[in-house]
C-alpha cells in the first residue's frame, strides 16, 4: 500500500465543529462479525449504557439488544479516537473528531484501521463528511489494497 501524506490531504480535517464518518456500505451480520475479529485487538474500551462492558463475539449480541441498551466500541490512535455505535446492521459506521488529527502519526494510525477493516471484509472503507456519505476525502480501495485521497 502506497503511502498517503498527511500534507496532501490535511484539508480533510479541517475543524468546523462537525465530525468525520467512516463507512462501510451494505453490511451483513456477517461483515459485522468479521469487523469486529479485525478490530477486536485494537479495541480501548467498550461501553454499553456508559458502563464498561466486554466486546461480544457476535455482533447479533449487540443488534438484539440495541432497542433497549446504547453500545459503544471506542478505538484509541494516540490522541485520535474512533468511535463506532452499531446504528444499522446494514452500515458499519464510525466516527473521528478531525481536531485530534493533526500530524502523519494519527493520519497513519486512521489509514491503518481503514487498511485492516478492508482487508478483512474485502470491502472499500471511505472516509467522508459527518452525515454525508456522498462528500468523500479518502477511500481505502479493497481491491487493489491501497488508499487514495479524493481531490476535487
């Protein structure tokens, strides 16, 4: 996988208040599962309610439960997190404050994370604007293993 400089795609974490989104469209129960073998080592806390709680081998553990009970699989990259809530079993969706990003070191550790998520699914990962799946900055291409940054 080629490199991707921090200097050529800083603008992507530019701080307006507003969060980035990390997607992966069209998930299974299955894709879940195996999103969560992928980051199981990486995994700093997990949360259910705000309380500490053990990351579940299943992800159907956390989609039964999610009418009742708030889960929270938090990811730290020195000073970036990443957080993932389980809105929709058809979505792995994660999110990063862009004020945390600030130098190649946490751009590398986020690249890294989308680079293992899709290798283990085989699928594309894409880095984009809160809520708007469609404005995208970076794409990890699973096909060819590598990541690109979208210029306009």
């Amino acid at each position: 996988m080629k490199r991707v400089e921090w200097q050529d795609c800083r603008e992507a974490f530019y701080v307006d208040g507003s969060l980035r989104d990390i997607y992966v469209r069209d998930t299974t129960l299955d894709d879940w599962d195996l999103f969560l073998g992928a980051v199981s080592s990486l995994l700093t806390a997990t949360f259910v309610d705000g309380e500490p709680y053990p990351l579940p081998t299943q992800a159907s553990e956390i989609f039964e439960r999610s009418a009742e009970t708030s889960f929270l699989l938090k990811i730290i990259l020195g000073q970036a997190k990443m957080n993932c809530h389980f809105f929709t079993e058809e979505e792995i969706e994660l999110d990063i404050d862009p004020s945390e990003v600030t130098s190649q070191v946490e751009f590398d550790a986020i690249v890294d994370v989308l680079a293992l998520i899709g290798s283990a699914l085989g699928r594309d990962v894409i880095l984009t604007d809160e809520n708007v799946p469609t404005s995208i900055w970076i794409v990890f291409d699973a096909i060819n293993a590598d990541v690109r940054f979208m210029t306009d």
